[in-house]
C-alpha cells in the first residue's frame, strides 16, 4: 500500500476524459482544467439547444432530449437540459437546469443534479447529488452518493494536488474521470478529483485529487492496480 501523495496526481481536462462526445469537444477542448467548464455549462447547452441538434427533440421550453430516451412521469426536468440518446431518467428523478448527459446515461430514483456533465454511459442510479460536478464515460456512483459542490465557510474551492490550484469558485463537486467507479454512501467533498479507473470504497469521504488506476479504501490508504 501507499499514500496518494507517493501517487501522480493529474488535473487537466486531457488526462481525465479520453472520449467526448463531438458536440461537447469545442467545451472541453477550451478549458486546460476541468473546473473551468462549470461556469460555462449553461450558456453551452443554450447555444447548442438554440442551434439544433440531429436526432433530438424540444419536449419542453429549453429541454432537448435525444432518441430513444425514456422519462419516467414522476421525473422533474428544469432547462437548460439536454439528455442524450438511449439515456433513462428514473422516478423522481430532479433535474434542476444546466445538465448535458452523452448516450446511454442513467439518472437514478430520487436523484438530484444540477450544473454538471455527464458523458456517455454514465450511471448516478440511487439517492445521488452531483452539483457542479463533471462526470467521465463510464462513470458509477453508488447508493447514496454525494458530490458535495459548496464549502462549509462558503469561500472559493481550492483544488488540493500536487500543487494547490485557485479555481475562483465557490461552489465545485465532484471530478470523475472516465471509469471510475464510487461505492455506496461515499461523499465526495468540494473539488475532489478523481482519475481514471480508480474505484472508491463505500463510506468514504474523499478529499482531495487521487490518482488513476487505483483503489481507494479510505482517505490515506491508496492500493496501485496490478
């Protein structure tokens, strides 16, 4: 076993998301760090919701959703909101405005989400909060699972790697890259990142960037896949 800190640490957008889907790569392509995209979500979906997209329909003021996507009717979408093709949003589902998903998403029972991408695959499929967060192809969280986008004191997020980066905002999730994998009742507090193919033990409480291609068993204790 070792500690993250014996662990690279990567932060930038390339590092974490091999695949983007082609109307979202003009997005991930301007910002060098993820958490720089939070504040442009809306005003992106916007514009593409504005301009059209091939296959997906207006079922609602600023509500696109691609083919074959099927709503449950106890499900609240708010727009801007755009739910990719082959995605399920389960019952009592709550989408309160600035979400983009890729294909083949699930949005869990009584979940919660709000400012945030999820590329394809993604599955958030119980009890979730992702606010302010972005997550990668993929991409799983358990029962339970919060991305927790706002510090107790309210001051701006400081993204702890192997250097500290100021990022301006006061209110930032979770950073999942593609394949990871969170268990059930973990909390992941404000700007956590966490890297490819790394999964997280249940009931953690994740700080922090950690590194890709490892299993997290708790805060400290970090194991290298072989």
């Amino acid at each position: 076993m070792r500690e993250d800190t014996a662990l690279n640490k990567l932060v930038r957008t390339k590092d974490l998301y091999s695949i983007v889907p082609e109307h979202l790569v003009p997005l991930f392509d301007l910002c060098e760090y993820p958490w720089q995209m939070l504040p442009k979500i809306k005003d992106y979906i916007l514009d593409l919701i504005k301009s059209g997209m091939t296959g997906y329909t207006l079922i609602a003021e600023n509500v696109l959703v691609g083919e074959n996507v099927k709503i449950y009717p106890t499900a609240t979408i708010e727009g801007p909101t755009i739910i990719g093709s082959g995605s399920e949003v389960r019952p009592g589902a709550f989408i309160r405005g600035g979400v983009i998903t890729g294909e083949d998403c699930v949005i869990g029972n009584s979940s919660e989400l709000k400012n945030c991408i999820l590329l394809d695959r993604v599955q958030i499929p119980h009890y979730n909060y992702i606010g302010d967060s972005i997550l990668g192809n993929k991409a799983h969280t358990g029962a339970g699972t919060i991305c927790s986008n706002l510090k107790a004191d309210g001051k701006p997020v400081v993204i702890h790697g192997d250097v500290d980066y100021e990022t301006g905002l006061r209110k930032i999730g979770g950073i999942l890259a593609d394949g990871v994998d969170v268990g059930c009742g973990a909390v992941i507090n404000p700007g956590t990142i966490i890297g490819k193919n790394t999964s997280v033990y249940p009931l953690t409480a994740l700080r922090g960037v950690y590194p890709c291609d490892c299993i997290v068993k708790s805060t400290k204790v970090i194991v290298k896949r072989v």
